[in-house]
C-alpha cells in the first residue's frame, strides 16, 4: 500500500504520538497544535498522567477534534488497529517506551518487549493501514562510550552500555532496514542529548515517578525540600570542574526539532541530502515528500557540567542546592555534547534557550506542582 503524503496544511495532517503523554511528547502536542496540526496521543500512562493531557488543552485551548487521547498500549494490537482504523494517521512521532537506564539492567526482557515489541506492532499496524512516515525517539547513548566529542551524525553508533540503549540502537537499525526494504517508508531518527526544563506556562514538566533518576528533576527536588541533598556522582573526571559535562537541551527547543522534522519529512524544507551516517536519500513523492531515512542530533552544542548546573539552579530558585560528593556512576562518560551544524541546515532547526532559561522554567513547574500532576 502506498504511503501518506505529507506536504499539505497541518490542518489535514493528523500526527500519531504514541507515548505523547509523557514528557516529551506532551510538549511536543502543544508546539504541533500550536501550529494546527491535528493531534492523537496513545498512552498506557505507565509513567505518566492524564492530567498532562488537560494541561495541554489549557495551553492550547484544542477542543476534542484537534487532539484525541486514547489510554492503550502499543502492545495491544486489536487497540492500535482501532486506532489506525478510528483516525487517518499521516505521521507517527514516536515517544513511548520505557527510559530509566539502570532499571533496564535489572529489567531487560521488560525493556526489550515493551520498547521494540511495542515499536514493532505499532508499526506493523500502520503499515497495514498505508502509514510509513515515523519520527523516532533516537538518543546521544547510540553514538556509546568510546564516542569523541563533539557527537557528530557521522560517526558509527557505538557500542551500548545498557539495554535500554540497546532498544534505541535496535529499533534505529529496524527503521532503516524497512526503509531499505520498501523505499515507501520515511523515517527520521532523532538523537536528543540531555532534555530537561518545561513548557514557560509552568502546566507542563518532567515528572518522574519516585525518586528521580536524571540530574534535573533530582535537583529540583533538593530545591523544593523534598529530597535531602543531592550527590554529585565524581569530581574527578577529566573536564574543568571535575564534574561531568553534558549538553542541556530546553524540551521546549528539542519539541519544536520535531516539528522541523515533520517539516523536513513532507519536502517543506531543506534538501533532502542524506544526513549522516546511517542516513539515504530517498525517492520523492510527486507532492514533494521525501522518502529515505534521515539522522539528526539534536543537542545545543555547548557542554554544562554538574557544578553549572547546580549554580545555574540556585539562581533560578533564589537559595543554596546542598549537595555531596560521591563515587562515579558506573556507565557514565566524562563530557557529551552534539555537533548541531546538520540540524542546523537542513532542519533550520537551532536551539534558543540557555541553561539559565532551562533552569528558570524547571523552577516554575517544580514549584508550582512539587508533588507533579497529582496535585
Ligand atoms: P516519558 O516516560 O515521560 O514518556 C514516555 C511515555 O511513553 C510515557 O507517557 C509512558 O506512559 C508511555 N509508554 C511507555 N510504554 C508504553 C506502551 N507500551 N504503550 C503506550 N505508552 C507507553 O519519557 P520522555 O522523557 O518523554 O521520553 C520520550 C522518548 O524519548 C522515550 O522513547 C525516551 O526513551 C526518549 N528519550 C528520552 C530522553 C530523556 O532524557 N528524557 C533522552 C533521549 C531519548
Ligand atoms: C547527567 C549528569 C551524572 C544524577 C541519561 C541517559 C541517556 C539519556 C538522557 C535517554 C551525569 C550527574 C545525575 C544525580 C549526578 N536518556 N548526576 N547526580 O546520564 O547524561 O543521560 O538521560 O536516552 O541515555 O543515560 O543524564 O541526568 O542522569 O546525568 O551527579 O543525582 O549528572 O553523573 O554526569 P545522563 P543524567
């Protein structure tokens, strides 16, 4: 069956985001309604709330037709269908899966069958139903450990530390090769390096069920009283402060990579030049939408360390973050940051805010809902 075509008005788009109930993905709805596009999210709400959904009719003001909320599991192959059958999908901007690294050490069959059993029946569904256009959830941890900064599209995936990298690393390798089966498909695989900060409203944010995982949300935590102090894992790594450096992308930036992408995927701009390794240009539909597999970092280019971090925070929240030294933790790098300059030209896709911004925007969400979306 034939694939979609893309290049029309967002108003007769219909974009899929399964998983657009968490974090990503909710921001991600509001900046596709923002610009008319027309919204379905698909959600289990397995790390996530309802509630979200509500805030981002707030934001946007959509009414039912405009965005659509269904609670499924991708893994449920009758709903999908249901889904695929209910509402003439064009896109898929895929979000859900499962993401605490160190659980899926623990967890492996959980994170293999949840995020590439889940990938593959969805897909499998929408083929069914002629829709082959996805925009997948990529992540920096493809490019490994032995990676050499900056992080350029160029370079090989590397090795993975952790199954749940291995999902990513997998499901890229799946896109591609359907594409290199049947050259209908078109596929973007984005590769985000660290997302933290919140939609400037303050409805929307990150959050993480128990004690979180990732640097942001644990520091926005300390902030609001409800974690103690906050361990710097190393201050002896081989970058100015001793402390790891990562590059900080505000999820507002990284929601609107998607759209360009969307843009990107439907010849509305850009070339079409194959982007990176791993990458194929493709044949072009008669409506100018692009075919083939495109890779893109979305990052800022500049690496923060812990310590910046913390200082950036404290100024946002107005008093001092405690925190102590201790051990590394197993399986991280020293410094990761993206070369952005593809992105760049072909997306026309930079990022806007600094670290600051990042900071303030997390502040405004955190303490306007300390306890998150349920209350
Ligand atoms: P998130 O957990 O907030 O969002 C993922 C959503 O998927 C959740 O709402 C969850 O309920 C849903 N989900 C999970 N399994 C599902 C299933 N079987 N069926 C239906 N829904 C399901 O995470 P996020 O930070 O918004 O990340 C979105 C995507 O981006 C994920 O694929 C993640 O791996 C990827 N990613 C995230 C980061 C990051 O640091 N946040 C970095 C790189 C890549
Ligand atoms: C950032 C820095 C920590 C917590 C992870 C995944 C990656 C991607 C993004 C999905 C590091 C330090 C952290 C704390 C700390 N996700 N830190 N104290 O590890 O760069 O990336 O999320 O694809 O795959 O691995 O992010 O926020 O966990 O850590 O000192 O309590 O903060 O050591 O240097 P990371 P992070």
């Amino acid at each position: 069956m034939a694939n979609k075509e893309l290049n029309k008005k967002p108003e007769e788009l219909t974009i899929l985001l399964p998983g657009g109930a968490g974090y990503i993905g909710s921001h991600t709805a509001v900046e596709l309604l923002d610009r008319g596009y027309k919204v379905v999210i698909v959600d289990n709400l397995s790390n996530s709330s309802k509630v979200a959904i509500d805030r981002i009719r707030q934001i946007t003001g959509a009414n039912d037709e405009q965005l659509v909320f269904i609670e499924a599991d991708i893994l449920d192959r009758p709903a999908m269908d249901k889904v695929f059958t209910n509402y003439s999908v064009d896109a898929i901007i895929m979000f859900a899966g499962l993401k605490a690294v160190g659980e899926s050490t623990q967890k492996p069959l959980e994170y293999y069958w949840n995020n590439v059993g889940g990938a593959l029946t969805l897909f499998d569904v929408a083929r069914e139903h002629g829709c082959k256009n996805v925009i997948f959830s990529s992540s920096a941890t493809v490019y490994g450990e032995e990676a050499q900064v900056p992080f350029t599209e160029e370079l090989e995936r590397g090795k993975t530390t952790n199954p749940y990298g291995e999902t990513k690393a997998m499901l890229e390798r799946i896109l591609t090769d359907f594409y290199l089966a049947d050259d209908e498909w078109s596929v973007v695989l984005l590769r985000y390096f660290n997302p933290i900060g919140a939609h400037e409203s303050g409805l929307i944010g990150e959050d993480p069920k128990g004690i979180p995982n990732n640097l942001l949300p644990y520091v926005a935590q300390v902030a609001t009283g409800k974690l103690k102090e906050l361990g710097v894992f190393g201050n002896d790594y081989p970058t100015p402060d001793g402390t790891g450096v990562r590059d900080f992308i505000h999820v507002v930036d990284l929601a609107v990579g998607h759209v360009k992408a969307l843009e990107w995927m439907a010849g509305k701009i850009g070339t079409g030049e194959p982007i990176g390794r791993g990458s194929y240009q493709g044949p072009v539909s008669e409506d100018g939408t692009r075919h083939g597999v495109g890779v893109f970092n979305l990052g800022t280019g500049k690496g923060t360390s812990v310590l910046e971090v913390v200082a950036a925070f404290e100024k946002a929240c107005g008093h001092k973050i405690p925190y102590a030294i201790k051990d590394r933790r197993p399986g991280d790098i020293a410094v990761c940051y993206a070369a952005c300059d593809k992105a760049r030209d072909e997306l026309g896709w930079v990022a806007q805010y600094d670290i600051a911004r990042m900071c303030e925007d997390t502040w405004r969400w955190q303490s306007g809902n300390p306890n998150g979306y349920e209350g």
